[in-house]
C-alpha cells in the first residue's frame, strides 16, 4: 500500500470521528505540540475504510459512536483485512462504561476516554508509535 501524501519521516496518523469539531481540534493540537505527525481527519467509518485503499497510517485514533458504520464495526473490518490488520487502533470515545472499555482493550492498541488532555494524548501517540 502507498502511503499517498506521506511527507518524508513524518508518521500518520488518521483521525475517525463525526464530530467536526473535535477532528479540527486533534489534527491541529497533534500538529502544533509535534512535527513529528501528519494528520488525516475523516468522518465516517466507511469513509476511513475508503481512504485505506489510498494510504496507511501509521495509527488509526478511531471514535466508538458515529452514525452509520460504529467505531466497533470499522475496526473489525481493519483487523480482518490482510493489507490493514497491522495498523494500530486506538479508540478514543466518551464510553466509558466497563463493558466498552473491556472489549475496546481487547480489540485495540489503547482506550482514551472523551474529554482528553493533548498533551496526555500526544504522549499516548508516541508510546503507541515507538512499541510498533
């Protein structure tokens, strides 16, 4: 797969929510505390399975509750597909419930509830990159 875009050295990272907002918030937070990252945003878990074909990240942060295709079906169909099962997921979500939380640990490289702090959040990125 291409990585379509990929400046040189720099890791990407896709970003999957539909909260317009919030991917305006993560791509220019990650972009000013690291140059280290370029940040893709998208706003469905169909059009992140899309932009797959064109590009691999080097890390999927991925939201839980959107419409459509949810976050839990979006990362089952990464991890069964050959070309994407090697990207490491990392849900960041307001469930925060025991049961999401349970089976987010299982099904992803990391769980980072909704409200967040960036920098916790960058930190969480680079051990999550480095450990790959």
């Amino acid at each position: 797969m291409k990585n379509k875009g990929k400046t040189k050295n720099k890791k990407i990272i896709m970003v999957v929510d539909d909260n317009p907002d919030l991917l305006y918030s993560v791509k220019k937070g990650i972009e000013f505390l690291s140059k280290d990252y370029q940040v893709v945003t998208v706003e469905s878990g169909n059009k992140c399975l899309q932009l797959l074909k064109e590009t691999k990240p080097d890390l999927i942060l991925l939201d839980i509750m959107m419409p459509g295709m949810d976050g839990w079906d979006t990362c089952a169909k990464i991890k069964n597909n050959k070309k994407t099962g090697d990207i490491p997921i990392v849900f960041l979500t307001a469930k925060t419930d025991p049961i999401s939380r349970s089976m987010g640990s299982l099904a992803s490289t990391d769980y980072i509830t909704k409200p967040f702090e960036m920098k916790d959040l960058k930190k969480r990125i680079e051990a999550v990159i480095k450990s790959n």
